[in-house]
C-alpha cells in the first residue's frame, strides 16, 4: 500500500546569487511527513515550477533528484531550473517524492510552494540596467576602484566599507557599544534591552556544532512570554503551540531516541527517548521515561512512568506511579518479565523492591517480593508476598463522639502474611492471617480470625492456631512460656521474679494489694508449687475463693454441672457439708412425682423402683423423699449413666416425714414405722411387727392428727 507523503514544514529557501563564480542552483529545504512520522533513509524527489498554485502553466522541469538523505523527516537539496527563468514573475513550485529506487508515479506533495524572493537573485545575471556591463555577470574583476566608490580614499587592512550619512567611507570594524557588533572577546558598553544576540521577530534561533544543530530557541507564539529552549540533539522537539518547554541536552537522531517535550512548561534533563507529557512535567534523565501526569516526575532509570498528577518515580526500571500524588523510589526490574513496582492509590508509596502494589489511599509498601497494600493506610516493611487489604469501618467513642476507623493493616515483613481487616497487624513471620479488626497475629500460622484477639504460634507445626471467640489472648508454644525465666516446663508455663499476682480482673500492685499468687513453694519437703491467697500489705492469709460469684468450677472436666465438679477420684483430710443433713440416693418412681417427706417402699412389680407405702408395718420400707421443710440432701449418691435420675430418697441422717396419729401421739425418742395412711409414718406399738419395719426414731412430737415429724433416719 503506498504511504501518504506531505511537506510537514517548510524550513527554507534559500537562493544563491548569480555572478561569475555561482551558478543557477538554489537550495531547497524541507521537512517530510509520511504520514505515521518523521522519516529516515533516502528518497527521489522532483520540482516543477508552475506559474499558478493550482494547474496553471508549466515554467520549468520537472527535474529529478536522487537518492536526496532524509533524517527524521528533514531534508536538503540543490535546485536548478538553468538561466532565463527567473524573471519577476511569481512562481510556484510542485514536489514529488518516492522512495529512491521506487517505481513511479511520484507521490506529489500539496499544496505547491510559493517560492521567496531569494531565487530571483538569480535575474540579476541578465539585468539591462547594470552601469558599467550589459549584465552584472559580465562586470570583470578589479574594474571597480575605490575611487569609484566615491570614497576618500583606499581602505587599510581590516577596514569595512560603511556609510557616514552622506557618503561611503572606509572605517574599522565597531565593536561593542550600542551601534557596533559583538566580539568573540566580548563587548564594552552594552545596554540591556538594546543590545543583544537573537531574532527580533517570531522565528526561532539556532546555534550549531559542526553544521548540526545544538541548541534551538523557539519564541513564545501565545503571548505568555515563555520560550522554547531545545538543547542536545536536533531529533529532540517540541510539539507545536507549546510554550515554556526545555529539553536540556540528550537524545539522538538515529532509532528514534529523540527527546519530547508535548505539553506546556514540560521540562527533560537529558538521556535518550524520553517524554514530558504532562504540563510542568519532569524527565531528569535516563531511558523511555514517561511523565505524563500534571506536575509530575521521572527523575531517571529506564521505562518508568508518572502517569498521574503530582505523582513521581525517582528511578529503577519498569515502575509506575499512576495514583495522584504516588510515589515509586526506585527498584521495579527482575531483569526477565519487564515487571515493576505500581503506586496506584491516591498519595501511596513504594520504596523500592520488585512486583510490589500500593494501591490504597496513602497505603505504603517500603520494599520486598510481590507485596500489596490495597487497603487504606496500609503498610508493609517488606518481606515477599504479603497482603495488607483491610479497609472494613470500624466505628469507636472518643470525645464524645462517633469516630471510625478505616484501614490502617500493618504487617511488617515475612512472607505470605495477610491483614485483611481493620487495624489487623502481623509483624513478621510466615502464613499468618488477620481476618479480625485491630487484631494481632505473629510467628508461625497464626489466625487472629476475631476481632481484638491476639495470637502467637510457634513453629512446631504447620497446622493453622486460630483464635475462636472475640478478644482472645491465645500462645501455641511447644517449648513452653516463660517470665522472668529462660527454664521453661514443655508446654507449660514458668513464672518467676515475683511470682503471677492476679486481683479482680487485674493484676495487684505487688506489695500492698491482696489476690491469688502462684509461687514456687519452699524448701524443707514443702510443696513443689502452690496456689494461695495472700496479704503482702499485713503479710497474712486470705481465703481462697474459685470463681465466685462466677459458674461452676470443673476439675478434670471442662463442661461442670455444679459450683464444684471433680471427674476423678477426691481424697481429703476432713469434710464438713452445711448444704444439708442427709445422706440420700436417687430412685426412679413407679408412680407420679411422689411429695417430698413422703415414706417410700419397695415396688414388687418394678423391680429397682419404689412407690409410696401405703401399709402398716411394711417391712419393704426404703426411705423418705428428702427435701421436706428446706432440710436437702448433705450427700447424694449416684453413679452417671447407670443409677442416676428419679427423686432422692434419704437412706440416713435427719430429715422430715409426714406422719400420723394413728397409734397415738408422737414423741421425740419414739419408733417410727409406715402408717395405713399413704405416705405417712406413725408410732410403732406392736415391737414384733415392727422388726424389718423401722424408719428410725422421732425427734420432734406430733399431737394434732397429721403433720411433719423430724426424723432420724435408722433403718432397721
């Protein structure tokens, strides 16, 4: 397919005038487009002059040029259309182009270009009106004398021809001052404002090394009073209607290295390929950096970009700062996979390191492997892999208001850490996870997953140790916790210096407050250890109360049903019950719930049940129902999962007993044996009878008919 050439620029067109030495040839210089860029390479280009910028007649050629060198776009030539062409008239001139060696047509360029003033120098060869000559061209050297000149005389060595107001005089050179010009030894006499180097009308002024340009002014065409200076390379530009640009040096015209500047008061230090596309943007120097955003900077390295406001890279290979106000120092580049750092969120920052993120708002991750901080005011110190992403509201009472934080995970380094929560900190270690608000994890796969836990696990395993309800405090060390003490049991915990002081729900101020102490016990074949309750402040004992007036207390079990449950044997000096006076047993009844102080039988019918009595001297006496009148059971018998459940039943002891009159009033010291009466007791009178059918003897009198009689239980 073929290219789309046009004349981009016309740079200029420079004629040669025509006297004996000089020919008809003027120079032509250009700057190609084709239509994706600035070419390079060699190209055949042809020039016809026609009398009109559109169709008209053909004046001269075409004339063909080959294989004319094109660099970035920039061209120059020699143009001769012969003698007699020139002659006042306006000319314009049409340009083709192809690549050399190409086959034709010519791509002609539009529109034609009117040519300048210049060429027609060339008309002077034929001028009718010269004084001395049919035509200037003619005039032989050394025909004119000074006299001819109306000078007064001849000039010395070094003097110029100059006009005093009236006439032409020889004179020295001027230098300096306000009508002379200036000096390679510099100049005496200046006025500032009057005196200067330069263009006094919009064009630009360039000053070149070895016919290469090295340093271009470009006026300020808007009006801000702001210039171009475009130093270094003459591939290095700037984009058109930009003021205030500066590229400093660097760059290059072969492979595309030039420096640009596109956007207003875009600054480039140096180095090769780099851009300035943002207004007051900064390339310090370096390779194929990019500093797109406003106010933005690349200070150097290679391949980075500022691609947001405000934002910066400071160096390394391959970073990105595209978060307002971001900021990458340096690291980026591991050499293979062109992957580097990435400050996307809004006032982030990345230090350095390799494939690391900071895409929270002001989150931070000052170095490492693959690290991402994604939750607001997120840091991590570095380490590989790990994640601080916690950005969950947490709200809290301070001043007397509602205040909420947002963010802020931490984790300070090790590897695949994660803090996904508020507040959430993991400082070091390896796969440890923070899933709880202002929660702490550390060591070796610890889980603070609930909020306001704590959680340290060793490394003795890789299994994970995760808290479980809120506000946990939770230790996995195999090799035991010590304090004050590097001797430590394994798995166990060694306090000393002092001992554990535990007061309410704090600890005592040693010395002057009472609490439970946990201490190493005595010499002398004491105790190895001791739990006691003590008064440093009088130096005396206390009494030692479990976890009152809190649940119960379990000892060999973790689900206690009672103020105190043992699940194991007890062995003890003394002991003194003050719950009650009996010694009972649970039994399952035939019947209803029997009343409490009821007599209770044997039942035939089920076996290893009773039943209330309800006959005289019933030698299948069992019991009485404790609990009547407030008396409970002292001691309660029972064996889980085989005898248990049913009613109790005192088997000894003191307790109350409905009775009866029925043989007579009852006095204390009397036999009590079962009534007729259902459920009651009553007096024994007949002793023989009574043998196998005693309950025991009365310890309280009955005179009305019926009511309750303290009883001491003796069953006989």
């Amino acid at each position: 397919m073929k290219k789309l050439y046009s004349l981009w620029v016309l740079a200029w067109i420079a004629g040669m005038g025509h006297v004996a030495a000089q020919g008809t040839a003027f120079t032509y210089q250009g700057r190609l487009n084709d239509g994706t860029g600035q070419p390079s390479g060699n190209y055949d280009l042809t020039f016809t002059l026609y009398d009109a910028s559109t169709d008209g007649n053909v004046i001269a050629g075409p004339l063909t040029n080959s294989a004319v060198a094109v660099s970035n776009g920039l061209f120059t030539t020699m143009v001769d259309f012969g003698s007699g062409v020139f002659t006042g008239q306006p000319y314009w001139l049409e340009i083709g182009v192809i690549t050399n060696g190409g086959t034709p047509p010519f791509d002609v360029l539009s529109p034609r270009q009117q040519l300048t003033p210049t060429p027609y120098a060339i008309f002077s060869s034929d001028a009718t009106h010269a004084a001395l000559a049919d035509s200037a061209s003619s005039v032989p050297d050394g025909v004119i004398s000074a006299l001819q000149l109306n000078t007064l005389g001849a000039p010395n060595t070094g003097q110029v021809l100059a006009y005093n107001g009236s006439q032409l005089v020889w004179q020295d050179p001027v230098v300096g001052g306000n009508t002379g010009g200036w000096s390679l030894n510099g100049n005496l006499g200046t006025t500032a404002g009057l005196n200067f180097l330069g263009t006094s009308d919009n064009q630009p002024l360039e000053l070149k090394v070895a016919g290469a340009r090295a340093l271009r002014l470009e006026p300020d065409l808007v009006g801000d009073g702001a210039p171009n200076v475009i130093g270094g390379s003459p591939g290095n530009w700037v984009s058109n209607s930009i003021v205030g640009a500066t590229i400093a040096g660097g760059g290059a015209t072969l492979s595309g290295n030039s420096n640009m500047v596109t956007a207003a008061w875009g600054t480039i230090g140096g180095g090769a390929r780099n851009l300035a596309g943002g207004q007051y943007a900064f390339v310090g120097s370096g390779f194929q950096n990019t500093a797109s955003g406003y106010i933005s900077t690349v200070a150097g390295g290679a391949y980075n970009f500022a691609s947001s406001n405000e934002s910066a890279v400071l160096g390394g290979a391959f970073n990105n700062a595209s978060g307002i106000g971001s900021v990458v120092a340096g690291g980026g580049w591991d050499g293979s996979s062109a992957q580097g750092n990435i400050a996307s969120g809004t006032a982030s920052f990345i230090g350095g390191g390799l494939i690391n993120q900071s895409a929270g708002a002001q989150a931070a991750v000052a170095g490492g492997f693959g690290n991402s901080a994604s939750g607001s005011t997120a840091a991590i110190g570095g380490g590989d892999n790990n994640s601080a992403s916690g950005n969950d509201v947490v709200p809290y009472f301070s001043g007397g208001f509602v205040r909420f934080l947002v963010g802020d995970s931490t984790i300070g380094g090790g590897a695949n850490n994660v803090a996904s929560a508020t507040g959430a900190t993991v400082p070091g270690g390896a796969f440890n996870t923070v899933s709880g608000d202002l929660s702490f994890a550390a060591g070796f796969h610890a889980k603070a997953a609930t909020d306001g836990s704590f959680v340290w696990a060793d490394d003795s395993t890789s299994t994970d140790f995760s808290s479980t309800v809120s506000d946990q405090f939770l230790i996995r060390a195999s090799g035991g916790v010590g304090i004050g003490t590097s001797s430590t049991p394994p798995g166990g915990m060694m306090v000393a210096s002092g001992g554990l002081g535990i007061s309410g729900a704090s600890s005592p101020n040693y010395g002057t407050a009472s609490g439970v102490f946990i201490e190493k016990g005595g010499g002398g074949g004491g105790p190895i250890g001791a739990v006691f309750a003590f008064n440093y402040a009088s130096f005396t004992s206390l009494p030692l109360c479990l976890n009152t007036p809190g649940g119960n207390v379990g000892i060999g079990t973790t689900t206690p049903q009672n103020t105190l449950d043992v699940n194991g044997t007890t062995r003890t000096h003394s002991i003194i019950i003050t719950g009650g006076s009996d010694l009972a047993e649970p039994f399952k009844m035939s019947y209803d719930r029997i009343p409490q102080g009821a007599v209770v039988v044997i039942d035939e019918k089920h076996p290893g049940q009773l039943r209330m009595s309800a006959a005289a001297y019933d030698t299948r006496v069992a019991g009485i129902v404790s609990g009547a009148n407030g008396i409970h059971p002292g001691i309660a018998l029972q064996q889980d999962g085989a005898l248990d459940g049913g009613q109790n039943v005192a088997l000894t002891g003191r307790v109350y007993v409905q009775a009866d009159n029925s043989n007579g009033d009852i006095k204390p010291g009397d036999l009590l044996t079962t009534s007729g009466v259902p459920g009651h007791a009553m007096k024994v009178t007949d002793h023989f009878r009574a043998q196998g059918a005693i309950l025991g003897k009365a310890m309280s009198g009955l005179d009305p008919k019926t009511g309750m009689v303290l009883v001491l239980v003796t069953l006989q």
